[in-house]
C-alpha cells in the first residue's frame, strides 16, 4: 500500500505532544477523578459517585462532535458563542488545525483539527466532571444524565468561545493560560449553584462522613496530580520551552501547597491529614493553572503558599464559623422543649 506524505504543515512532535497531552488530561477524568470520588464518599455513594464521572465523559464527547465544539471554538456566531455545526468529516478532521475567530493572534498550529479536537474535549469534560464534586451523594442519576450535555451545551462553550475562541474576553485581551476562567471558575461557581439549588444533604451524613477508601482517594489523587502535566503543558499548542516551564510551574506549586495545606493541619490540630494534604494539593493545582506558563519558579512557589492557605483558612475557619451561625439561629428559633412533668 502506498504511503501517502505527510503535509507540510504537520509537526509530528507537536502532533505526538498535543495527543499525548490529551490522553494524560483524559486520565484525570477516567480514573483519576472517578476513583478519587469513589474513595471520598461514604460507602453509599462510592459505586454512583464514580459512574457519574463515566457517563460525563461519554456524554460530553457525543455533545462535542455533534455541534459543542463548533460553539466553542467553531467559526464566530455571537460574540460569546461559535457556529453550531458537526465536527466529523474526514476532510475537516484531517485538515490543519485552526481556530477560526482566533487565528489572527497566533501562529499557524502544526497538528491536524482530529488533535485539536480531542485535546479540547478533554478540557470540557473534565469541567463537568469537577462541577460534580459539589454534587456528590446530592443529585439523582437521571438528573445528572440529563444536566451534564445541557450544562456543556449552555454554558461551557460560552465560556471557551469568549476566551479561548476568540471571543469578546479575549479581544478585550483577557488571558487564562489553562482554564481558570473557562474550567476551574465555571465549574465552582455552577456546583455552587447547583449545590444551592438542590439543597444540602441529611444533616446525619453532614456530621458523619466517613470516606469509603482513603486508599483510592489517594491513588486518584495521585493521578489526577500528573494528569495535569498534559493540562497545562499542552495549552501552549507546541512542544517547545513554555511547555515544559508550565510543567514545572504546575508540579512546584502543587507540592508547595500539599506541604503548606499539611503543616497547617499539624498546627491548627496536632497532625496532619491525608483529606487536608490532597485539598492542599488540588488547590495547588487549580491555583497555578491560569498563569502556569506566565510566571517563573518563584512565583509558582507564592502562588504554592497562597493556595495553601487561603482555602485552608476557608474551609477551617470560615465555613464552621458559618455552620455555627446557621445551627444557633436554627436552635434559638425552635419551640422549647416540653416539660417532663
């Protein structure tokens, strides 16, 4: 059989780095936050928490070559959304790689759009699939069936489009290295919502929560830790030195604030806590992504502090100052007791 060249514009590296890239940010999602959640939950939940990052994954990537992609990174429609369209021909996914609203600010891209487009649909699942932490032992599984493909359909492609397609944010010269606009805000700021709007869950298994495996929260923990190597080392589209400086950047500051998160618990409680150094280590890694190829080392080990701390002081101090509040006015505002007599 004959072989048929490759293109001119086709940099295998590149190709061989944005495909490798993918496949360690797909590895976050499946197994890495599908075990970390299996292990985190109480018992009950183990089995249904961990299906839910499956069935993101799967139903992300059916939504995102059927029109999501187009929408986020497809030809200008809106100033916040893309053209809805397939992304499934063989002459559209073997062709060179562009981002039509956005091509006019950076160089040509040296790997076909099939890389381009799996790469992103990464990035778009694993989004949902951190938006589900906040649900986690909340939400029934049909809803979630239905709520992952409208969520990324409404609102992770107006995100992507306005940054990283060329939008209205990035003509305003709004810059996210990795997602911390499009994933990391859009995804805390849904389970927020979404929390909120479901409500919280029995006061029983508030109080008592006992993870079902600290074991597999480890090991999904772990994963999840290297995985993001291919999330910020293959935003920059190339194999070349800002690469590898994200890299670095992204693993400094993840061990910067897993040691800053740990010494905080010994501190505060007289020992450290595997719970505590794996919060410490994804806020490490949520922290940097934004500007993991922007900044040098000593701003990786600051920005390592800050994650560290800042939501240490959150979720010890301010949260049970909150739930203090909340279980004193629900107290004061009860009918007293009845008398014995």
């Amino acid at each position: 059989m004959a072989l048929v060249p490759s293109p001119q514009w086709l940099d295998t590296g590149d190709n061989a780095w944005q495909l490798a890239a993918a496949t360690f940010v797909g590895l976050q999602s499946i197994p890495g936050l599908t075990v970390l959640y299996g292990g985190i939950v109480k018992k009950k939940w183990a089995i249904n928490s961990a299906f839910m990052s499956i069935y993101a994954f799967a139903s992300v990537l059916v939504v995102w070559v059927l029109f999501d992609y187009n929408m986020a990174f497809g030809p200008q429609l809106w100033p916040f959304l893309g053209t809805p369209g397939l992304a499934t021909s063989a002459l559209f996914t073997t062709g060179q790689a562009t981002i039509p609203a956005a091509a006019a600010g950076m160089p040509p891209l040296a790997f076909p759009m099939a890389t381009l487009i799996f790469f992103q649909f990464v990035f778009a699942a694993i989004t949902v699939i951190i938006l589900a932490g906040s649900l986690l032992g909340r939400m029934n599984f049909t809803a979630w069936m239905i709520f992952c493909p409208v969520w990324m359909t409404l609102v992770y492609t107006v995100g992507a489009f306005s940054l990283w397609g060329g939008g209205w944010l990035a003509a305003m010269g709004v810059a996210d290295f990795s997602g911390g606009y499009v994933i990391h805000l859009a995804a805390g700021t849904s389970g927020f919502v979404a929390a909120w709007m479901i409500g919280p869950r029995l006061l029983q298994d508030r109080e008592h929560f006992p993870p079902n495996s600290l074991l597999m929260t480890l090991v999904g923990a772990g994963i999840l830790w290297l995985g993001w190597n291919g999330f910020n080392g293959g935003d920059p589209y190339f194999a070349n030195a800002d690469a590898g400086a994200a890299v670095l950047n992204t693993n400094t500051a993840t061990a910067v604030a897993l040691l800053v998160w740990t010494l905080m618990d010994k501190f505060a409680h007289g020992k450290p806590s595997v719970l505590g150094a794996v919060n410490g280590m994804i806020a490490g890694l949520v922290a940097i992504t934004p500007g993991a190829g922007y900044v040098d080392g000593l701003g990786a080990i600051a920005i390592g502090v800050c994650a560290g701390i800042i939501p240490w002081l959150a979720m010890n101090k301010l949260q049970k100052t909150s739930f203090m509040m909340k279980v004193d006015d629900t107290l004061r505002c009860s009918p007293p007791m009845a008398s014995p007599a």
